[in-house]
C-alpha cells in the first residue's frame, strides 16, 4: 500500500460509517432504550478512532518494509485487546442494560472490523494486479 491508503481510508471509512449510522437510526430509536444511546455512540466512536489508530500501524508497517500480514495481525491483536479492556470497563457503567451495551458493542466491533477488512482486502487485490502487470 502507498501513502496514500491512509487519506483514502480515512475518507472511505468516515462515508461508510455516517451512512451505516443514517439507515440504522431509526431502527435504533425505536428498539433501544434511551441510556443505550450513549453507549451505541461512545462505541462506534471508540471503535471509528481505534480502527484509525490500527490502520495508520498497518500502513506504517507496511512502508517500513514489513510484510503486511504481520502488520494486520499485530493490529488485530492490540485492537482485541483495547477492546476487552473497554468493554469490561465499560460494561459496569451500564448496570441495568448490559446486554443492549454488549448488543452495542459488538455491532459497533463487527462494523469497523468488516470494514478494514474490506479495504485491505480490496486495495491488497489491487496491488497483486497492479505488481503482476508490471512484470510483464
């Protein structure tokens, strides 16, 4: 990936999220309880920074020369482990409702992850097709 992954990421991600976020109000306004929309909004924002923050790594990582499997899983690793210590910590603030905060959560988890997979995985496609044609 080149330097300018990030900026695209970043604006991509951004779009992706406030449109996830537009479709699903409604539905969310109606079912969740009104405490729960702290806890869906602290959670996308908390997983929107973090899956920036693991992204920059991975790109960073990949210009240093290091293979980018080995960037992503590293990410991966520290993500899951942020994670884990928010959602504990977290989860005793919302006594009464934990299970619409883990609901929150792990929406919020599968979202940013589904999405930084997609990208890598389209922009690793690129790449590969990119390389090949400069072999020829």
């Amino acid at each position: 990936m080149n330097s300018k992954a990030l900026p695209k990421f970043i604006l991509q991600f951004t779009v992706f999220v406030f449109l996830l976020g537009a479709i699903a109000a409604y539905p969310i306004i109606k079912l969740l309880d009104t405490s729960l929309y702290a806890a869906l909004g602290q959670s996308i924002l908390f997983f929107f920074l973090l899956t920036l923050l693991m992204m920059s790594l991975i790109i960073y990582r990949n210009q240093k020369g290091t293979d980018i499997l080995k960037g992503y899983l590293l990410s991966v690793g520290i993500k899951m482990l942020i994670a884990l210590i928010y959602f504990v910590v977290m989860l005793k603030s919302f006594g009464g409702s934990e299970l619409g905060f883990t609901l929150c959560f792990f929406s919020s988890y599968l979202v940013c992850t589904f999405f930084e997979v997609y990208f890598l995985m389209t922009n690793l496609r690129q790449n590969s097709e990119t390389s090949r044609d400069a072999n020829k």
